[in-house]
C-alpha cells in the first residue's frame, strides 16, 4: 500500500510540476515555485527529486513510456495498417488531450536535458515511438495500402502534423484534438485532390 501511495504522490508530482514547466519553462520555473504549488516543502521535493533537471527528465521519461504504451496497445490491435495508421494518429492526439502540459513539457523542453545523462534513454524511447510509426507505414506500403514514399520522410509529416498540436489547439476550439488527427489521417490517406 505504501509503494502505491508513493508512486500516486509521483505522479501527481509530475503532473502539477507539468502544468508551471509549460507555463514558465524550465529556466523560468523554480523549485520553490513547484513545491509551493504541490503543497510541499522544498527539502520534501528534494526527497523525491535531487535536482530541477531529475524532475524535468522524469517527466519526459513518464511521458514518452506512457505513449509508447498506450499508443501501442492501440496499433497492435488494429487489423491492417490503416486501421493501425489511424490508431497510431487517434491515440496521440488523445494521449495529448489527457496531458496537455506533460506533453508541451516534452516536446518543447528538449534542449533543457540535452546534456542529462539520461539523453540517451529520452531519446531511445522517442526512437521506439518513431520506429512504430515507422512500421506502420512500411507495412502499409509493402501490402499495397500506401505509396511507397519514404517511410522516415512520411513518419516525419506525421509527427510534425500531431506534435505542433501544442502550439495552436485550444480546449474551447470546435473540434477536439482527436477530431483534427482523424482529419489528418484522413488527409493522409486520400490526399489533397478531389475525388471521381
């Protein structure tokens, strides 16, 4: 019971530490300015974190396994690879809905933890998210289902379409962020011109 009250308190830690890394940044934010606003003392914060940049490096860790995960689960159950191109683009931009600050903080902090010693794994599991994406589109071209462009050209539209989403999409707007990827996807696989 202990062990899960710990890893809640972790997760909530991460999620309010989220919210001021995506309002003021990683230079602009403080600890003390964390701990206030999770409620606890800086040396307590310190307890769960040596560092602002172990905290800021968690998060995009938590981030980057949890899509990975979730995403994943998604596209393994798809049939074909544009059920599972579809898939991949819905759980996304779900995944970003649920996680609006995690994920401004993941995509847009990058350069603050470029010199952590956990790069190497950051960017391991982002090559994981990438690879799948990857997969998707070289299966859908193997099987006659999509053109055979480039898959890292295409895998690269793709994410550049879902990960700008933080920039411009507003929670008040007319369509939800999962609406806009399905738009995308649709976009992706009919193209631009009109059809017979």
């Amino acid at each position: 019971m202990v062990g899960r009250r710990s890893t809640l308190q972790r997760a909530g830690i991460l999620r309010l530490a989220s919210e001021i890394f995506s309002r003021r940044g990683f230079v602009g934010a403080s600890m003390n300015e964390v701990a206030s606003a999770i409620g606890l003392s800086k040396a307590s914060l310190y307890h769960h974190f040596s560092s602002k940049e172990a905290l800021y490096v968690e998060i995009i860790l938590d981030v980057l396994k949890r899509m990975c995960g979730e995403v994943g689960e998604l596209v393994r159950s798809a049939p074909d690879a544009e059920t599972k191109l579809r898939a991949f683009m819905h759980g996304h931009a779900k995944f970003f809905e649920e996680n609006m600050h995690q994920i401004t903080v993941s995509h847009f902090g990058l350069d603050a933890v470029r010199e952590s010693p956990e790069i190497g794994e950051i960017m391991g599991w982002r090559d994981t998210y990438e690879h799948m994406l990857r997969g998707i589109l070289a299966e859908g071209a193997a099987r006659g289902r999509f053109e055979r462009a480039e898959v890292a050209v295409a895998g690269r539209m793709v994410l550049s379409l879902l990960n700008e989403m933080p920039r411009w999409y507003r929670t008040d707007g007319k369509r939800t962020a999962t609406q806009f990827a399905d738009l995308y996807c649709d976009l992706m696989l009919n193209g631009l011109r009109p059809r017979a």
